[in-house]
C-alpha cells in the first residue's frame, strides 16, 4: 500500500523536488512522500466519492502536497460590495478566476451564481467549493443564522469537488443551524461530497464570553466541526485579549498562550476533521506570510486566503500568491 501509495504520487513530486540548481533533494524526497501517505491514510474512512474530490483538491490542484489554498470570493455577500473597492478590478468575479487559474489554486470558494455565470471557461481547471449558505451583514450578528442558498444537488450538478455551510457556533439560533445542517450532511454523504465547514462563533452568548475571536470560542467552534462531520473546518486564528480574557470560561481565563501555541491547540481539539485557516482582513506581506508559516507549521492542512491576495492589484496578487504556495511546499 505504502509504495504503491509513493508511486501514485511521484509525479506530483517531480514538480516540486528539485532546488534552483537543478540537485534532487533527496531527503525532502523521503519526508514529502511520508508525509503525503500519512495524510492518504488518514482519509481512509471517508467513502470513495469523497476520497476521489478531497484527492483532485489536495493532490491535483494548487500546491499539490496533500495541502490546499483557497481562494474564496463569497464576500460579496457577506461584506458587501465594499469589499472590492481596494481594488476595483476585483469587483468582476473573472479577476478571481484568472487569479485561481493562473496562480495555481486547488481551488475557489463561491455562491452558486457566480458559478454558473463565471466558472464555465475555467470548467475542469479550477475546482470549485460551492458555498450553499450565506447571508447579508446588514442585519445584527445577535441571532446570527445563514439560511440555504443552494443544495447538494446544486454542487453535484455544477460538478463541485465541495461544499462549504456556515455555521455560526454559539447563536441563539443554533437549533435552526443544527437541524438545517443535519439535512446537508445527510445529502453530502448521500451524494460524497466533501463538507468545508465555515465554523463561526457569533451571538449575544459568544460576545459575553469573551467575543467571537477569543480562544474559548474558536476552539469551541473547532470541536463542533469535529463533532458534527465536517470534512474540513475554516477557522479564525484565536486571538488573545488581556482585557477581555477573564470574560472566557475557566480554564479559558487563565490560559496564557503564544500566538503558536493558540493556533496549535485549536487544530488538535478539531481532532480528524482537517483544518484551513481564513486569512481575514488584508494584511500586509510580512503579517501574511507569518500567519500563512504558523498556521501550517502547526498543523493546518491549508489556507483559505481571499482578501489578501485580490484586494491587491494583478501582479501584486500574482506574487503574494506565489511566496505563500513556496511556504506550503517547504513546511
């Protein structure tokens, strides 16, 4: 199994294994292979239909290391066309495309209109994550719920190798979302489609506990993804407010954790269910890149990067999209 495993992949390899100065790297050769195994043989429990769609985005696509990088573009729903204005070019959902294409993503991230009107010249070149859910910010987050915006059979017939479901961990309507989402895993196992699981810790509760980028909630909301099935949760980096952290429940309040070790503790409560980490906001190079290296020394599977790379004019995205696949291979 192990070498027929090496075998399958070796090709994949070839693309990645040789330094600027033509030597083949052996030892990385051996821990990029074992890595790659260690990861195929941790799907095993998954049915055939998933393997086949989680293997086109993790091997097939983008790095191609067994890691993903994402591109999503359903901010234009959840933020609102502001989004676009850093970078005007943006605002036409084409620029995302080309960008998925042409900088080599495993795939991109989207709501069943933009796919149907936008993905058919990247059909078969970009692979596509249907979000299914979603919803506008204009309303408060007090009772946050993202109602049905496409079905399984949506992804299916578009020939999605994903879904992504928000759900918003902690929300005074979280009966709503449980019972919502139950139907869209009973469809995604039904059907094999892999589940991408936008865990989001929102409400009155969430804000009283420390707010929704705590460690408490994010690390709350990395075991419901667990708990629930999802294939793969996206999740905040935690952060940590010494104002607001006597606000988290015990043992919460009086965690000290590094930057590290708060992005470490969150992808081992996710347990199987693989973790990818949003990029949010724009930031700059360095921060970047310092979250993108963090986040996958410690073991995410990958990144969900949208507004860091598109908000930035062509070229600029074209680079930025560069150095973080460079940091993929090499972590």
């Amino acid at each position: 199994m192990l070498i027929r495993t090496m075998i399958l992949h070796f090709r994949t390899f070839r693309r990645h294994a040789f330094n600027t100065r033509g030597f083949f790297e052996t030892g990385r050769l051996l821990g990029w292979l074992i890595k790659m195994t260690e990861r195929l043989d941790e799907l095993d429990f998954l049915s055939l239909g998933k393997r086949v769609r989680m293997h086109r985005l993790m091997y097939e696509h983008g790095p191609g290391n067994g890691t993903m990088l994402l591109l999503p573009i359903d901010q234009g729903l959840e933020h609102g066309p502001s989004t676009f204005f850093p970078n005007p070019e943006s605002e036409d959902p084409g620029f995302q495309f080309r960008l998925s294409s042409e900088g080599g993503f495993s795939g991109i991230a989207l709501h069943l209109g933009l796919a149907e009107k936008y993905a058919y010249k990247y059909a078969g070149r970009v692979p596509i994550v249907l979000k299914i859910n979603g919803k506008t910010r204009i309303p408060s987050d007090a009772q946050a719920l993202s109602p049905m915006t496409a079905s399984i059979e949506d992804a299916v017939r578009i020939g999605a190798d994903a879904i992504g479901y928000t759900l918003y961990v902690g929300s005074p309507n979280q009966v709503a979302d449980f019972n919502q989402y139950r139907k869209v895993k009973a469809d995604a196992e039904r059907f094999g489609m892999p589940i991408i699981l936008w865990s989001y810790p929102r409400g009155e509760a969430v804000e009283a506990k420390g707010g929704k980028k705590s460690l408490y909630a994010i690390d709350y909301a990395a075991r419901v993804a667990n708990e629930l099935g999802a294939d793969f949760v996206k999740l905040n980096v935690p952060e940590d407010d010494p104002d607001r952290r006597s606000q988290q429940p015990a043992p919460y309040d009086s965690l000290d954790l590094s930057y590290e070790e708060r992005v470490r503790k969150v992808v081992k409560t996710a347990g199987k269910t693989k973790v990818l980490f949003s990029g949010g906001s724009k930031l700059s190079d360095e921060d970047m890149i310092k979250r993108a290296r963090v986040c996958m020394e410690q073991g995410a599977i990958g990144l969900l990067f949208g507004r860091n790379l598109w908000q930035r004019p062509w070229k600029e995205a074209l680079e930025a999209t560069k150095k973080l696949k460079e940091l993929m291979l090499q972590v």
